[in-house]
C-alpha cells in the first residue's frame, strides 16, 4: 500500500521528492515503493458565482439581492490546466494502492482550505472514503521533513484551520456578491466592495482627509551651536513660541536678544548623567515585522517581500513565513540549538544557545513560530539580490539573538544651562558590541566627553519652523494598522510587536491574516481604489467616491466591523462558535444593508465613445473600456490585448470608425511582435491581420 502526498507547490512536492530516497519522476508526480507525491497549482476549486446558481443572475438586477445560496457549492477553475491538474489527483486518490492521503498544503488556513477541499470533492464525486492525515512543515529541512512523516497528524487535529477557513471564504462571498452588485448598480459603475477592501480604503481617505484639513502653524525656537572635539553640536534650547502674524521679525529679534543678553556667549554644562545598560536585540521575525523592515530599510513592497521569503523557505533555508509571531516554541529549543551548533562549526559565529523568555514563550505562539533561518548553507548564485538581502536580514536577526556576549552601551545626557536658557544632548557609547556585530540598530550618536561645571562657547540663531501635517500613508504603516487597527499610537517604522498586540492577535483584533495582506493592498490597487506614489499610498477619485457611496448607503464594513468578523472567525478556530450561527448573523446584516430605495449621488465618467450594441456611452475604469449599461448590454473592450496597452486615442478610433489603422507592438504568446489593426466585427473586438508583419 502507498500513501499519497499532496502539497501545495511544486517546489514543496520536490523537496519531499529529495527527503524520501529512491523517487522516480515522471512528468506529473513522484513515486517510490511507499509514496506518491503530487502538488496543486494554486487553487484548482473556487465557490460558484450567482450566475452559476441561476443563469438568470447574470444580468446584475437589484430585484436579485440579497442572495444567500442554501449550500455553497464549489467548482473547477476555468484556467488552462486546471481541469487537468484536477483529473490527474483525482485518479491518484482513486489508486487502489493508495490507502492514506496525506495534506501537505502550507501550515495556514488556506493551505488546510486547499487541500482538503479537493479531497473531499473527490470523495463525494466518487462516493469514497480513504484515511487522510497531516504533515505540517514549519522549514523543509529533510530532518522535519522525516520527522513529520514519521509522525503523521490526524486530519482532525487541524480540522478547526479548516472551518474557520470555510467560514472566511463563505462570509466574503455573502459580502463580496451581494454588496459589490448592490453598490455597482446604484452608481452605475464598477465598485467592489468586500471585507478587507473597505477598512482599507478608509484609512488611506482618512489620512488624506487629515492632510486637506491640516493648518499649518510657523513658530520660532532657539538654537544654540557649540563646538567641542572639532565637531559641532546643535542643541535646541528654550520653548517653541508661536508666530504672529504682522509681529514674525520682532519676535525673532526679541528671542536672540534676550539669548545674547543672558549668556554672554557662554553656556554652562549643568550636569552629565551616565548610565551603563545590557542592550537587547529586537525580536525575532513575524512576516509583519519582517516586512515593515525591508521596506523601511530597502524600499522593497511588501508583497516582494513575501514572495522572496516564501523562496527562501521552499528552497530550505528560512522556516515557514506567513506567522504573526516574534517568538519560538519551548519545543523547538533543541532544534535550535541543533542550528547554531551547525553555525558555528561552518563559521565559528560568536553565538550560543539561550534559553530565554523573549525567544521561547508558547502562549505567544498562535501556529507558526517566528522566521529563523534553518542552517543550511546557503549558494548564494542561487539568490537574487534582494532574496540575499532577505537572508542576511533574518540570519543576523537570528544570530544577534543567540550572540554569546552581552551588548554594553553607556547612555549619556548631557543638560546644559545659563540662567533661564536650558537644553540637553544625547548620545551612546559602546563598551561591548555583543550583538551589534551582527546588526547594529543604533539609533543615538556619538558624543564629546563634557565635563560638569565647563563653561563652553556658544552662538545663537532663531531657527523658524513650520508644523508638519501627517504623512502619506505608507506600505509599512497599513501593515502594522491590519495587525492592530485600534492602536492608536503611529507605528511607520519597523517595531517589535508588544504584549497588548498579542493579546489582540489572540482575540482575532486584526485585518486579513499574514497571508493575505500583501495580497490586499494589491488587490485594492487593481481595482483603481489607491495609487503608490514614491513608496506612499494614495486614494484615487474612484476611492474617494467608494466611500462617499457607502456612506450614502449606510453599508458599515469599516474597521470594527471587519474586526468583529475576525474575532467571530477566532471563535470558531477556538470551538466557542459555529460557522451557521455567524453566517446567519452576516446574511442578517447583508439584508439590512441592502436598501432598494435608498438612492446615491451620481458618479459622472467622461465618455469616451458610444457603444456599438447599445448606443450608451463608453467608459473606462483601471481594466477595460466598458458600456455605461454593462450589467444589461455586456460591451467591453480589454485595455491591454496581446500585451499592448491601448490607449484612449485608439479606443476613440475604434468606436468612430468599427477599426483602426495597423498598430505596432503586439505580441504572441510564443513571444514574436506583430502588427495588427483593430476591428468591430459580430459585436466583439477582434485583430485584423491584413497589411499586418510579424517579426
């Protein structure tokens, strides 16, 4: 008998491929005497449309809504080779060799929502039971691998995973289908609505609405430059006193005379103090951290960066990256410690072992443990660029945590003072490098040795200043805004996860999952809600009027109510609700949000043509040239076709003329450009080849 592994990737079936010896491959699968190993390509099952429960829904008509199927039915993937990937795992679960299935999606949700979905479809489209188990693989390693294997899971033992999955997909569909439908037809245009769209919209409108709002104020401060050690040292001194308007020079003049007067060109150390601490080093990676890290420090999207962390954890050199802690397991102590034993045989690192509450605490580990490197050595030609610098980040994370030696630093600050003037500078020094030698997040500089009672000279000048309104959301700022949406302190820069964050990723006090908020931000992009702007996001007019509609329509999918479906998914993770209880709450509030009377502002598009069907105008959203009555009449028009972008001029032409004259730059799946005109022809826009080349 065999048992047949499905993971999710390809790369994962491999590395299994490696781990259990003797593997034959063939062009679809592994197999030896005792296993089978096949992957997925991503999701081969996806939920029907309205239109597939009824034919009659495709036509959007606000008499249709809300709509509620009475089971969620499921179905294969249109896409090419998805039907085939779908046969394939069919007829290797229907082997008869083949006694034990064992899920090998990624150790999350939705890798647990994968896979079985897929069993179990098969099963009930065949009438067959078989024994499913689980492995779960926080690095590929071949150790965890065989481990794993050795001590296959019940499938029951992750089946909470799988309902808190199915009640996430189930509940964004209610939402998704219903409002998005319900809003796009009140405004007479496109505007998906869902879940995590909403609260994500919102904060970046919020922000800018903050920004419009914001009135700026100039004050004056004084500023004292003195010189010690050849280097020179500004320390701001005093109040910051507000600008009248009219009175701006006078108070300038005032303030420096006033400064001259009383110091006499001098200034007096008035005290020094010191004080010599153990410096810790951050945490240990989450995705989020992770994440915010690389892209303060490299500008590198958050999306790269999971995707570059998801190769370096298939390629087995990092653990599993789509975790929300900072922490590892106590169970994990050996295999850490198996880790830097390894390390310092290859390269002598100054690291031991530590067993310590900021590294090892389980309460503080949900399902995946912090990211840590495993050990293996790593082919750097192997990596791009940016995967290396990925690496290095989460290894000298890693290793300033296992550093063998304490991190000195003396803190000192210096307060100086002359009659009513006063001011202080701060600054480290370095006793003992400890884990600073292998990052080095020293943010104060160096300063003189001052001596208490020193009598120094000092220059004055009356500095003017312009308070600041917020800044452009960034991608790190959204990112620590979906962990803890209540937080009220502005956290833009990468910081460790605290106690009272914990306690709300527990409760489920969070937006998406690690997994998917890379994915969010992408998705509200494509749907022309938000721009990036050198590294900022922006809300467009498309997101400014989703908002404006919602409100307009009494639709609430803000933060706290995307929130409380998070901790209602919690609770069924934790067994304390069901999946029909929350549902019916959901359909409940779809129910009362969809007013059919309700009526909202128009949103007016400049036209850019008329339809060829129906004579309506032609508008145009982020994807597609479309008929302004498209729920009815169904008239679109790609804007990219063959990969050539087509801009507004040639769709003009096109509606005018029913064709175009040759464009240049369209290319062929196999790669080749040609050229080609454009025509109206049966009602569709199809290529005309006549006059046409190909290169």
């Amino acid at each position: 008998m065999k048992k047949l592994i499905i993971a999710e990737k390809p790369s994962v079936a491999k590395e299994l491929s490696r781990t259990l010896k003797g593997c034959t491959k063939t062009k679809e699968y592994y197999e030896n005497e005792d296993y089978i190993i096949t992957s997925l390509y991503g999701h081969l099952l996806e939920l029907y449309r309205m239109e597939d429960y009824n034919k009659e829904f495709k036509v959007w008509n606000i008499k249709d809504l809300p709509y509620f199927p009475e089971d969620f039915k499921w179905k294969i993937k249109a896409q090419k080779g998805i039907r085939e990937r779908y046969n394939l795992i069919e007829k290797l679960i229907l082997k008869k060799e083949v006694n034990i299935i064992i899920n090998c999606g990624d150790n999350d949700r939705e890798g647990e929502v994968l896979v079985n979905n897929l069993i179990y479809d098969i099963f009930r489209k065949n009438k067959i039971q078989k024994t499913i188990k689980r492995i779960l693989l926080q690095d590929l390693a071949e150790s965890t691998i065989q481990e794993e294997l050795n001590n296959l899971r019940d499938i029951k033992d992750t089946e909470n995973w799988y309902k808190e999955g199915l009640a996430r997909t189930y509940i964004d569909w209610i939402y998704g289908i219903n409002f998005s439908r319900f809003v796009s037809i009140k405004a007479k245009d496109k505007f998906p609505v869902g879940r995590v769209i909403v609260p994500t919209v919102k904060f970046i409108y919020d922000r800018e609405q903050e920004i419009i709002n914001f009135k700026e104020e100039k004050y004056i401060q004084l500023e004292g430059i003195i010189k010690k050690d050849n280097k020179e040292i500004k320390i701001e001194l005093g109040d910051k006193v507000k600008l009248e308007k009219g009175q701006e020079e006078k108070q300038k003049k005032d303030m420096l005379e006033a400064a001259e007067k009383i110091s006499n060109g001098k200034i007096t150390v008035l005290d020094i103090e010191q004080k010599e601490l153990i410096k810790k080093p951050k945490k240990l990676f989450s995705l989020k951290t992770l994440q915010n890290y690389m892209f303060n420090k490299y500008k590198i999207k958050i999306s790269n960066t999971l995707n570059y962390a998801q190769s370096l954890y298939e390629k087995t050199y990092t653990t599993y990256p789509r975790t929300n802690s900072e922490y590892l397991t106590e169970e994990e102590k050996d295999k850490v410690k198996e880790i830097i034993n390894k390390l310092v045989k290859q390269e002598n690192l100054n690291i031991d072992m530590k067993d310590d509450k900021k590294i090892f605490d389980s309460k503080k580990v949900e399902s995946h443990s912090a990211i840590i490197i495993t050990g293996n050595k790593v082919d750097n030609k192997e990596l791009t660029e940016d995967e290396n610098k990925l690496y290095n980040s989460i290894r000298n994370r890693f290793l300033a945590n296992f550093c063998k030696d304490d991190c000195v630093i003396e803190e000192q600050i210096v307060k100086f003072k002359n009659q009513t003037l006063e001011g202080k500078i701060k600054g480290t020094v370095i006793k003992q490098k400890g884990y600073l030698e292998f990052e080095n997040d020293l943010t104060e500089k160096d300063i003189p040795n001052f001596l208490k009672g020193e009598e120094i000279d000092i220059k004055f000048k009356v500095v003017e200043k312009t308070t600041t309104p917020p800044g452009k959301v960034t991608e790190a700022e959204l990112n620590n805004f979906y962990e803890n949406p209540f937080k009220k302190e502005k956290r833009e820069k990468e910081d460790e996860t605290t106690d009272e964050d914990y306690i709300a990723i527990m409760e489920g006090c969070e937006i998406g999952t690690p997994a998917t908020r890379a994915g969010i931000i992408e998705k509200v992009k494509q749907e022309g809600y938000i721009i990036e702007n050198k590294s900022n996001l922006e809300i467009t007019d498309k997101g400014i009027k989703l908002i404006e509609i919602l409100e307009e329509l009494g639709i609430n999918l803000y933060k706290e109510k995307t929130v409380e479906i998070s901790k209602d998914l919690k609770a069924i993770y934790n067994n304390k609700n069901s999946i029909d209880n929350i549902l019916e709450r959901v359909k409940e509030e779809v129910k009362q949000g969809i007013n059919k009377k309700a009526e909202i502002t128009e949103f007016k598009k400049t036209a850019i043509g008329k339809c060829p069907i129906c004579k309506k105008d032609m508008l145009e959203n982020n994807k597609s040239y479309y008929c302004e009555d498209w729920e009815n009449c169904g008239f679109s028009i790609w804007k990219q076709i063959c990969s050539k972008k087509l801009s507004s001029t040639i769709i003009k032409e096109l509606l005018e003329k029913g064709k175009t004259k040759e464009i240049k730059g369209f290319k062929s799946k196999q790669g080749k450009t040609f050229s080609a005109s454009l025509i109206i022809e049966d009602n569709k826009v199809k290529l005309n080849f006549e006059n046409s080349k190909r290169t």
